[in-house]
C-alpha cells in the first residue's frame, strides 16, 4: 500500500504542475516571442522550443526532487492512510497524459517510417554529404509524389529531392536550399518535433507553428554567409512554393517550403534584405543568460531544499486527505 501511494502521489504532483505549468506558458508566450523578434532568429527559435518543453520538464524535475524524495522520506511507512478518491483520479490523469504522449510520437514515428518507405521504392542516390564536410547525409533523387525538398529521418536522417525541384533550380539554387536542410538535420529539428509529440497539451498547437516557422528562418539565416547565397536562396524558397505538393509534408519532416505564404513572404523578404550585421552572436549571450541562471537556480535550491521538501510533503499530506 506504501508503494501504491507513492505511485499515486508523484503522479498527481507531476499532472497538477504540468497542467498550471502549461497554462501559464499558453498565456505567456507572445510576449516573449514577440521581444525575440528581432533578435537571431536562432536563439527565438530555441527560446520557443525551451517554452514548450517547459512545463513537463519542469513538473518532471518538482516531481523527481521533491515530491518522491518528501514521501520516501517522511511518510511513514507503518501507516494504513487510505488514498482518498483525488489522488486516485489526478494519477490516472497522469497515467493518461504519458501514455497519450507515447502514442502520438509512436504513432507520428510509425507514419514517417512508411511515408519514406513508400518514397524509397522509386529513388537514386544525388550525392553525399553536400554543402557540410561536417555531416554525411545522403540526398536521394525521386520521381514519386513528395515534397519538392524534405528532410526526413530522425537517427539517419535523410533529404529527398523530387526531380521537378531539380528540374527548376539552377545549380547555386540547389547548394542554397541543400545547404538550408543541412542546417536542420545539425539542430536535428526532426527530433525536436517527435519531442514534441511526446508532451503535447491541448491549446499549444500556435506556439508549436511559431517555433516551426522561427526554425525555418534560422536555417536560412545559417545557410547563408553572402548576399548572393541569399538571394540564391530566396529563388529557390519562390520556385519551390509554387510547385504544389499532392501531398503535405509529414510531421517529422521539414521540407524547404511547408509554411503558410505569408510566413514564406517573410522569408524571401529577410532573404532579400539580408546584411552581414543580421548575423549577430546572440546566441552566445543568450547561452551565457540561460548558464547563469541555472547556476543561480541550483543555488537557491540548495539553500532552500530541506524546507520546501517539509513544505511538499505538508502538501501531499493534504492532497491525498
């Protein structure tokens, strides 16, 4: 029974955080996107996915250091308390949110697999490594029904290149976007998106589209260093987008043009305006930022940790009443 009330309690504490954490995100995540406009779109595109991600690590971490040490530690284990019908439900509501989490990645991973299988039957390889001594990655040549350009993959990921995409690019055109999808598969954007399947939440489907769309805009960024590059890119992005695929890309893929016309409009106008000072190193202060304060937030819970342990336990004993 000590057991099963344990189990009980740190679900109930893990579903109860994760519902106020995810709240608050939901309520608050303009405001940071819109002050991370007009920093590099790589630290807003990382910004956003952290905001996302939040609330689950965050009620992972409350419940792995404080609600299972305060019970393991100070519930006694001579005790027949019953487990009041709260708990109870609160926990299944755990078990659920988990377990859909686990069903939608499964099932997301399960669709990508056949997708690309199904793409694989009529391919040819284009060549390997291209445009990244960094990352081998193979680019394959089909002729079936796909996106114009799209990574697929997650432990091997892989681009696929339709031959009309190939037919209309000019060779700069095609390094340009080869280039953009390399970028992804090094911020490995495709496991970010089975991430996120894994804590999905009603209601986070706009912040999930804007990180999408901010990744979009840090690979062109990355995959440009001129503005000849750039404007080879913003054709490509143009040619792309008026080829209309039979078909959308899946979930854990990125094609080169999957968004809306207006977030493609904004990339070819950033492209088209591109400047060298738009390459800024924000993203070192913003590592340095995000250091400090876990050394400063590690630190308070050092100092702070017996009495919120003692606080925590005060709490599930009135939860679970």
């Amino acid at each position: 029974m000590f057991a099963v009330r344990g189990v009980a309690v740190s679900l109930s504490i893990f579903v109860l955080f994760y519902s106020v954490f995810s709240l608050l995100v939901r309520a608050m995540w303009r405001r940071t996107a819109l002050r991370s406009q007009q920093n590099w779109q790589r630290t807003c595109a990382d910004l956003l996915f952290g905001l996302r991600i939040l609330p689950f690590v965050m009620a992972f971490g409350v419940t792995l250091i404080w609600a299972v040490p305060s019970f393991l530690l100070l519930e006694p284990r001579s005790g027949s308390e019953p487990l009041g019908g709260m708990p109870l439900f609160l926990s299944l509501c755990g078990i659920a949110v988990m377990l859909l989490g686990i069903w939608n990645a499964a099932a997301a991973w399960m669709r990508a697999w056949r997708m690309t299988s199904r793409w694989s039957q009529e391919s040819s390889i284009v060549v390997l490594n291209p445009g990244n001594r960094e990352t081998s990655v193979a680019v394959l040549r089909s002729s079936g029904a796909l996106p114009p350009l799209t990574t697929a993959g997650i432990l091997r990921p892989t681009v696929w290149l339709s031959r009309a995409a190939e037919f209309v690019l000019t060779e700069r055109e095609l390094a340009s976007a080869l280039r953009h999808e390399m970028v992804h598969v090094r911020r490995r954007d495709n496991l970010r998106k089975l991430m996120l399947r894994l804590v999905a939440f009603p209601g986070m489907a706009e912040l999930e589209t804007a990180w999408s769309e901010a990744t979009e805009m840090a690979a062109d960024e990355a995959a440009v260093s001129n503005v000849s590059e750039a404007l080879d890119l913003a054709a490509a992005v143009i040619k792309l987008s008026r080829m209309a695929s039979p078909q959308p890309p899946g979930e854990l893929t990125t094609a080169l043009v999957h968004s809306p016309a207006k977030s493609v409009n904004a990339r070819v106008e950033r492209l088209i305006s591109w400047k060298e000072r738009s390459r800024n190193p924000a993203s070192a202060y913003f590592t340095g930022y995000s250091l400090c304060a876990v050394a400063a937030a590690l630190a308070a819970l050092a100092i702070s940790y017996h009495p919120l342990l003692l606080g925590m336990h005060a709490a599930t004993e009135w939860l679970v009443r």
